[in-house]
C-alpha cells in the first residue's frame, strides 16, 4: 500500500500550509498568552522567548530545506520531531524545576491532529498518537502528575476522531479513483469493440479469399502437405478473429448451461499445434470432471483461449501447462492455468489486466483485459493471477454455476481473499 494518497505537489502544498498554520498560530498565542493571561511583555519573558525565538527559526529553516529538495513529504515528521524535542526539554525542566520551559506547546498538539485528516496519511498519525500519547503516560505513571490523565483521556478521544475521518477520507478517495479507473477502462474497451468490429471484418475477407486460392492449389498438388497446413493456420486465424470479434464487441450474451470442460478442451484444441510447437507438455484432470455452468459458450471459450495462449507464450522454450478443473464449494468451480514460464515481475502483476498494457513487443495487450472483463462483467466471476519471476504464474478463473449467485457471495462462500 501506498504511504499517502496525495501527489508531490499535493503534500509539499500541505507541508506549507502545516508552516503557515503552525507559525501563525503559535506565535499569536503566544503573544496572547504573556500579554492578556500573565499581564506581562515579550521582553519580560527574556531568556525564554529568545530561545523559542532561536528554535522556532531552526526548525523553520531545516523544514523550508526539506521543501526546496522537493523533500515535502519529511516535513510533517521534521515537525513531530521538533515538537518532541520541545516535550523533552519541558520534561527535563519539570524534573528539574518543577516547570515547564514553554506554555504554549499544547497548541502544536492540536496543529499536529488537526493535520492527520489533510496528509491522508497513517504513518503520520501513528507518530503522532505514540508521540502524544507516551508524553502523557510519562506525566502520570513516571512524574505523579495527576492533570495528566485528562489530558491522556481527551488527546486519546481526539486522535480517536482524527483517525475514524482519516479513514472515511481514504476510503471515499479509493472509491473516486477506483470509479475512475473503472471508466477508463470502460472507455478504452469501447474503443476495442469498435476496432475489432472494423479491422476483423476487413481482415475476414482476405483470409476467405486466401483460403480458397489454396484449396484450389492443394487439388492440384494434393501430395504436398504444405497446404494442408496452410489452411489449417488460415482457419486458425480466422477462429482467432472471430473470437476477438465475439468478445470484444457488445452482442449480447446467450446464457445456458454448459459443460465447462468440454468449452475448456474446445480452446485446447484450437491452440493444439502451438502447444507442439512450443513443446509444451499438458497436464490435465479436465476430462475427468462434467461441471455444468450458465454461461455464455463462445465468450467463455474466447476466455480460455486468451489464458492459454497468454501461458504458452511465457513458455516459447518448452515446458509444462496444467489445467486444474475443481469445485469450489456447492456453487462454484474453479479452472486453474499454471505454467512454469518466465512469470511476471511483481510491480507488473498489478497492470496485466489494463487494456494495451504488455511488456512483449509483439503485442497490443488486449487479451487479459478481455478476459478479465467477461469474467467480472458478464459471469459475475473472478480472474486472479499470481505470479513469480522465472518460476510461473497461476491464473485462476473462478465462476458461479448459476449466475444468480452474486460477486459478494463469492468472497465468503469460497472462504478467499481474491
């Protein structure tokens, strides 16, 4: 998880209004305090106010360094940690003296709360609760100072309060963006349903065209094996095409049940000869299993297709591809892909799924998100993928047997966290 939710201009924005405010407040109460509660002036307090003078100056130029670094995000704790080093000094005095060295410091508690909500930001609460929090419990249990307690009782409460509007805050703002992303990805996959309506229908033709040309070439030169395999690869095209057609445009989903095995071993055979090429052993208990689901057929078979041909391209080398068809409870089943290909690098595992992300040259980066989408969308399933660099990766497609189940029950009847 990300330490805050705010950009770098967000939080060097807020650093400077954590000054300004900090500043400001601070030293207008303490004008208020020595001239209108102790009757005094600034210059009766003497040695006292020239050195909060001089700290106040220290710590303000450590923290305008920290801004002019572009290291904004330190300020907020280069302020915790000044006001730290104050509670020191008043608790040292206090042992000593039985005073405390500055009157005022109980404002910059109330500054540094005030602020938990605005850097959106837990690390900084929790240094703010233990920093308030443990000079209390020094003041009560350590120094018998029995007003202590109240203030531990009410900061608690306080902090209490800054943390539940923290979390609402990072909550609501989780919410926009995944709102946000969501419509991005909605917007780019109507983009796709259109292209692949275009460019499929226009690349159909020819292969229809090139299809026929070579059949009339193989009836000339029927002992030549060559055109049995080029019709073969021409077909194969052709059902690649149709599927992306399929899936990626907006027809509407025919839903009946299905054996999912058999829709399963549909796409094996489909990329059967790329299996041979790539020399890639399977490894499967699909046949053994008659699991019925309500789907959409070809949809869910264009789904199988861009999983597998997504693990046979990780395996160009050699290697080996199981398909693990199981139940997952009484409402659920589960198809497991693994290979043990290259895998996917952790700070890649998150995008695989973003409509035109790849990390491969060749490719526009449409077939996870497709698939991704009719699981989640239109089977109110899950796609989850894990994975590990030069070891493999595991996509497991998990769909309800009947389409009434809903996506929150998925969660707890699988007892999962997907």
């Amino acid at each position: 998880m990300k330490d805050s939710f705010l950009s770098y201009k967000e939080e060097e924005r807020n650093a400077k209004i954590l000054l300004w405010v900090l500043y400001v407040i601070v030293v207008s109460y303490q004008i208020l305090y020595a001239i209108v509660l102790e009757n005094k002036s600034l210059t009766d307090k003497g040695y006292s106010i020239l050195w909060q003078v001089i700290c106040g100056t220290a710590i303000l130029g450590v923290n305008v360094y920290l801004i002019k670094k572009e290291k904004a995000n330190f300020v907020k704790y280069a302020c915790v940690f000044a006001y730290l080093g104050i509670e020191i000094t008043n608790i040292l005095s206090y042992m000593l003296y039985n005073e405390a060295a500055f009157d005022g410091v109980n404002i910059i508690e109330i500054i540094l709360i005030f602020f938990v909500p605005i850097f959106l930001n837990k690390k900084y609460f929790v240094f703010v609760l233990s920093t308030i929090v443990v000079k209390y419990m020094i003041y009560l249990f350590v120094l018998k100072e029995v007003k202590g307690f109240m203030f531990l009782i009410m900061y608690t409460l306080v902090l209490i309060a800054a943390y539940i509007i923290l979390i609402r805050f990072i909550q609501y703002l989780s919410a926009v963006k995944e709102s946000i992303k969501i419509a991005s990805e909605s917007q780019k996959l109507a983009v796709i349903g259109k292209m692949a309506a275009t460019v499929g229908h226009e690349i159909k033709n020819p292969l229809a065209s090139l299809k026929g040309f070579t059949q009339l070439q193989r009836e000339k030169h029927g002992e030549d094996p060559i055109y049995k395999q080029m019709i073969f690869e021409i077909e194969n095209m052709n059902n690649m095409i149709s599927e992306l057609m399929e899936v990626a445009t907006c027809k509407p989903s025919i839903y009946k049940k299905h054996n999912i095995g058999e829709i399963v071993l549909q796409a094996v055979a489909i990329l059967r000869e790329k299996m041979n090429e790539c020399s890639v052993q399977l490894i499967s208990n699909v046949e053994e299993n008659i699991i019925e689901v309500e789907c959409d057929e070809r949809k869910m078979r264009g789904v199988f297709l861009y999983v597998i041909k997504n693990a046979l391209e990780a395996m160009e080398q050699g290697g080996t591809l199981e398909l693990r068809l199981e139940n997952k409870g009484q409402d659920y089943v589960m198809l497991s892909v693994i290979d043990n290909g290259y895998g996917i690098k952790k700070e890649n595992l998150a995008r695989v799924t973003e409509a035109f992300y790849t990390t491969k040259q060749d490719k526009i980066g449409l077939g996870l998100t497709v698939a991704n989408r009719l699981v989640t969308e239109q089977h109110l399933g899950k796609l989850h993928i894990s994975s590990e660099r030069d070891i493999g990766t595991r996509i497991d497609i998990i769909l309800p047997k009947q389409r009434g189940n809903s996506e929150t029950q998925l969660g707890e009847k699988l007892g999962v966290t997907i």
